[in-house]
C-alpha cells in the first residue's frame, strides 16, 4: 500500500477576534459552527472560548483542504472534531462530507496559546500497487 497525501489546509484564528464574534451573535453563531457534542466538550473546559477557536480554525482548514469544486458543499455541522481519551484529536465527517471523503484519511493537529489558535488538517489517498 502506498500512501500519498492529497491536500493539506492550515487556519489560525485569533482568539479575541472570534470571542468579538462569539459575544456579538452568542448562541446562534456557536450552533452553527459547532455540533452540539463539541458545544459540551469545550464548555467543560477552563478556557472553552479557546477550544471552540481552535474547533473553527479546523473546520476553516479542511475548508482549505478541500478541492475547489467541493469548497461550497462544505456545512459546518458535518465535520465534528473528536477527542480520543488521551486528548488526541480526530475528525469524524457525516452526509456530504463524508461522501466527498469516504477514501481519504483525515489527519488532524491542533494548537493554541492565549492569543492565537491553529489548525491543520491533511487529507491522505491509500493507493494499492
């Protein structure tokens, strides 16, 4: 098997930016970028508005990483990003997403300080030889 990547997206939010923005629309903002899974988990953190920043820097990402032709299909709400128990984060991707990506593995990393948060995601291609 040989593995090649297929595109690779990069965000950076600014995280008093999007607390401007989070303050401004509240709620409504929030359930439209984020599901209600990723609503709980960020809210059961210390410092959610950095979470939630650094969720909508990746879903900004795989904007980015998406073909062009694919890019306005993109609904905020099929992509969710997971925490295995050790922190490590994971995409799981529903309806046209999920269809648009269903051969390609999703590698994710995310980061943030106080100021910023980041975001990369890569899309691989398994090909058989």
């Amino acid at each position: 098997m040989v593995i090649m990547f297929f595109s690779i997206g990069i965000d950076i939010v600014d995280i008093y930016r999007f607390k401007q923005i989070v303050d401004r629309w509240g709620e409504r903002f929030i359930q439209r970028i984020l599901t209600e899974q990723e609503i709980q988990y960020c809210r059961s953190k210390t410092n959610s508005i950095h979470s939630m920043a650094v969720r909508f820097a990746a879903k900004e990402a795989m904007i980015k990483s998406l073909p062009s032709s694919d890019q306005s299909g993109f609904k905020w709400l099929e992509m969710e990003v997971i925490n295995a128990e050790s922190g490590k984060p994971a995409v799981r991707t529903t309806g046209f997403l999920a269809d648009k990506l269903r051969d390609k593995n999703i590698l994710i990393s995310l980061s943030h300080t106080d100021t910023s948060a980041v975001a990369v995601v890569i899309l691989q291609t398994n090909l058989t030889e």
